[in-house]
C-alpha cells in the first residue's frame, strides 16, 4: 500500500531540488543541520511530533520535572541525533546542544531535555556518584496535546528488532554515562528514544552522548550601566533594537545577537577614539530559542561552489575583532559580518549557525519619514512539468533613509502581471481565509510543517501556482494611525528569468586563496578558493581541492 502524502508545494519543491537537481536561487544566510544517515526503519509519529520547531508551545507538563533543586552545571553536549524526516528517522551529528545538568544533595541528578531535535524543557531523573551516572528507564518525562488529546511521552533504551524493521525496548533500561576527565560519556550501543506509552518509537533518539565542560563564562552588563535604548542594529535589510552602554573604555551591547527571548549575554569590547572593538570567540550563554549554545565570532564569508553537494557553501574566514568606525552621521559601519554559532570549531564539517549579520551598521533610530525602502525581485523560477514555480522578494524593514520600521505596522502586496495578487485558501491550503495586504511577518508555515510563504530574514518567498506568468513585483506600505506610506512599486519582467543576463565571460583573472584568506601564488595540496575574474567584472569562486 501507497500512504498518501499531503505536502506543501515548499516541500515539494524541496525534494525537487535534492532528488533533480533543480537550480532553487536563495539568498537566505542561515545553514541548518544537514542529515547524513537513513535509518532502515520507518515509523509513525503522532501529528503533534511532526513539528519539532513549535513543541514547546504544544507541550503540556504540570506533573512532569521543570525546575529541580540543585547545583546547575551546562555542558556543551554532542550526540548523533536522529529527527523523523517524512516518516523515514534521520540522523546526523549534532553539536553545542545546551547540557543542563541539575545535581542534588542528595545523590540524584537531572538531565534538561533528553531529545535535542524535540526539546521540552523537562528532566530526566538518575543517580550520581563520582564516576558515574545512572538512569532507570522508562521514564515518563513530558506529554503533548494532540488534536485536543494529551499524549504522554516516554523515554526507552531502544534497539533494532531480529528483522530489523522496527526498534524496540532492550532488556537492560539503565542509561549509564560514565566520567571521562571533565566529560559524562554516554556507554552502550542502544539508542536513547522518544516514545509512546506502549514503547512505540516516535522516530527521536539520541546515540554517543557526550557532556563536555564549557570553558568560558558568558558576560553581565555592569550594575551601574545606563544603557541607551535608541540605538539599532541594521543589517541584510532588516534590523533590531539593542542597548549600548559605556563604562570607561568598556562598551556592552546588549541584546546584539536577536532572540525571542532576549535571553544571550551582551557582546563586550572596547572604544578607542572612533572605533569600537569587539573581540572574536565570545561566549553568550544559552540560545532560549532553541537551546544550544552561542559564541560570536567575527568573519568575512564567501559563497563558493562545491562539487560534491552541487550547491552553493559559505566559507568563513575569521577575524580575531569586528571593528565599528565611527561615520560623520554618529552611525558606526563595520565590513565584517557577525557569525553565531554553536561551534567552537569554525572549520568543523558539520558546522551550522544561527544567524549571520553582514556588514552591520550601529546607529541611533531617527525615523523622521515611515516611507519604506523599495522591495526588489532576487529570484524567480517556474516549472512547466510540475505546474508551479517561486518568486522571492527582498522586503527591507527600513524607511527610505535606512532606519527601522515598526514590523507590526509594516504590509506588502505581492503584483502578477500587474495585477494585486490575492492568496486564496483554495490554492494555499494553510491559509484560513483570503489575503491581499500581507503583514511583514506573515508565513503559513506553522507547527513546524513547511508552508508555501516562507520568510528568512528580509526574504519572502511564494509557490506561485499561476501559468503564463510575465511580470512579478512589491510594494511594501507603512499604516501609521489614519496616516499610510507606501513604498516604490517595484515590478520585474520574468519572461526570460530573473538572471537571464548576457555576460563577457572571457576569463581575465584566475586566483588561488587559502582556506585562512591568503592568497597563493602555486597551489599545493589541500584545499583553495579558486576565484575568477571575467572580462565583465563579475567573479565567481570555486572551491577546488589540489
């Protein structure tokens, strides 16, 4: 038997992308966890556990361990990590994942969030001694609502079945970790999974668990700081709120790295002059948002083609400060990007990263004008053999002078052919109810299910639907009151493609750079940036292995 799929047109497009090869252009920044390793299982999670980026607002705990007493340690913890992917448990090598560790005085100890990918913000409950740490399993650790139903969730040691086709309780169901150094090292080869009641496995699993000491200690603003609340930090056409507060030669900018919770240590450095100084590799403390930890680092990063992937990658070469100069206007500009990310090791094959800021501007927000900056069309593609295609706008969250706008106050429309374009539910089946006037942060993706709106940073993209598409454009508008202030009406012909350019590409110029940012004269082995100059002016990298 065939089980139906109800996928979104994303995903679809998605699959497209991975199993045909289609060219998807984005300019999104952020790199997520990439699964390297299929389970020869599958299973069926409750619906409530598809969606593992909203499980915390579906998570029901009254009864189960949310707050324990006892001394709190975090450790960095790494694991091979297993996620249900359409039903088929992926897995793949998780890393920086926040190990909250609460110890007892009386000998026990509690484990905060046992499932990476499905974190709940609940405990698992064991013994410590010296050298080791013991966990008597099953353990109902969380539930879920459910479609107006509570779901009870439980964690097993589980193994493959004699046919291999499903995983099921071992007989021992102690989770033991025993001391390495500093280190808890996670012993055995079962699998540490999420299940029903019934030990029916929900596809999350945990293998090779491992708590490392975190070596560093995230930052607090002094207690006598006054910090300034109108300053913005503006980047990738979009932008937020921070505080910056001066002790001496000390400066604090609170609230540099965004989260919903607001909840990473401000970023420390120093001003000289008309520098500020911010050095590279510091410790912010806990993501809330998704539990891992956070480290700043300063970069330059170059998008180059690699050829195992067939994909565009970001190469990252760091930079021991990021440096803002002061400019005539009171603003401070800054050349390098700001990266956050779990990863001490930059370099690490499996390194993935919050957000990433480039060229960021500090400067006070004077918004004199609620004009908003023009949209513009970074891609568009249709797909005549499936009968749909995408189109992505950059929709700044600026006026026309560069300062922040209210989100809230904050809407588009989207233009076909020179017509307003309406999302009916017919077509978008997410969607409870027409829309024209969008509002900036509108997406239909929710409960971590993928969406045909999706938004990344100031990127929206759309699955259009229409055939005959010849025009494609924006126009953002600001609703202040009785008072509104619309944007430039920006609209592209798409009849040939976005990127449809006729280019000189004689090639003029061909450079090797170092994986450090060196250039090299004669490449030996190992691994380069091969950049090529055309007669055009355009560049294009590659990465090349000699």
């Amino acid at each position: 038997n065939i089980k139906p799929m109800n996928l979104s047109k994303m995903t679809l497009l998605a699959f497209a992308t991975v199993v045909m090869n289609m060219p998807v252009a984005s300019n999104a920044v952020n790199v997520e966890k990439h699964f390297d390793k299929e389970l020869s299982v599958t299973v069926s999670p409750v619906k409530s556990l598809t969606g593992a980026k909203s499980q915390r607002s579906q998570t029901a705990v009254s009864d189960k361990i949310t707050d324990p007493a006892g001394t709190v340690t975090v450790y960095s913890r790494s694991s091979l990590a297993i996620e249900p992917v359409n039903d088929v448990p992926m897995e793949t090598v998780d890393y920086g994942f926040a190990g909250v560790m609460v110890t007892g005085d009386n000998g026990d100890v509690y484990l905060k969030n046992p499932f990476c990918l499905f974190p709940t913000d609940t405990y698992l409950k064991g013994t410590i001694t010296d050298d080791k740490i013991s966990i008597e399993l099953p353990q109902n650790f969380a539930s879920v609502n459910d479609e107006d139903e509570v779901v009870e969730l439980y964690a097993y040691l589980l193994d493959f079945s004699e046919d291999g086709t499903k995983m099921i309780p071992t007989e021992n169901q102690t989770l033991t970790f025993v001391k390495e150094g500093e280190s808890w090292v996670m012993t055995g080869d079962a699998i540490l999974g999420l299940t029903l009641e019934n030990a029916e496995w929900q596809g999350f699993g945990e293998l090779d668990m491992r708590y490392d000491p975190v070596n560093a200690e995230a930052a607090k603003m002094p207690d006598g700081a006054t910090p300034s609340a109108d300053w913005i930090l503006v980047y990738d056409g979009q932008g937020h709120s921070v505080e910056m507060a001066v002790e001496g030669d000390k400066c604090y900018l609170n609230n540099f790295f965004k989260t919903e919770t607001g909840s990473v240590a401000p970023l420390v450095g120093t001003k000289t002059g008309n520098t500020l100084t911010f050095p590279s590799g510091q410790y912010l403390g806990i993501d809330e948002d998704n539990s891992y930890l956070t480290y700043f680092y300063a970069c330059d990063v170059e998008y180059v083609y690699d050829e195992m992937s067939n994909s565009d990658i970001p190469v990252f070469t760091t930079h021991d400060n990021l440096i803002f100069t002061l400019n005539d206007d009171g603003s401070y500009s800054c050349s390098s990007c700001a990266l956050f990310t779990p990863f001490t090791d930059l370099d690490s094959e499996y390194l993935w990263y919050m957000d990433l800021y480039q060229n960021p501007l500090l400067k006070e927000n004077k918004v004199g004008d609620y004009t908003p900056a023009a949209p513009s069309v970074k891609a568009f593609q249709y797909y005549e053999s499936m009968g749909f295609g995408y189109v992505t706008f950059d929709i700044p969250m600026l006026n026309t002078d560069g300062m922040l706008l209210d989100s809230n106050k904050l809407y588009y429309n989207v233009y076909i052919n020179g017509d307003k374009f309406t999302l009916y539910p017919d077509e978008y089946h997410m969607l409870k109810e027409e829309i024209t006037d969008i509002p900036y942060d509108f997406t239909d993706a929710h409960g971590g299910l993928n969406g045909d709106i999706t938004i990344e940073g100031s990127l929206r993209t759309f699955i259009l639907f229409s055939e005959g598409i010849e025009s494609v454009g924006a126009q953002s508008f600001y609703v202040d009151g009785d008072k509104v202030y619309y944007s430039k009406l920006v609209e592209e012909n798409v009849s040939g493609g976005i990127n449809d350019v006729k280019q000189d590409t004689t090639i003029v110029e061909e450079t090797y750079i170092d994986l450090a940012g060196r250039r090299v004269i004669t490449p030996e082995k190992g691994v380069y940036i091969k950049r090529v100059k055309m007669a055009d002016g355009s560049v294009k990298s590659v990465k090349v292995t000699f």
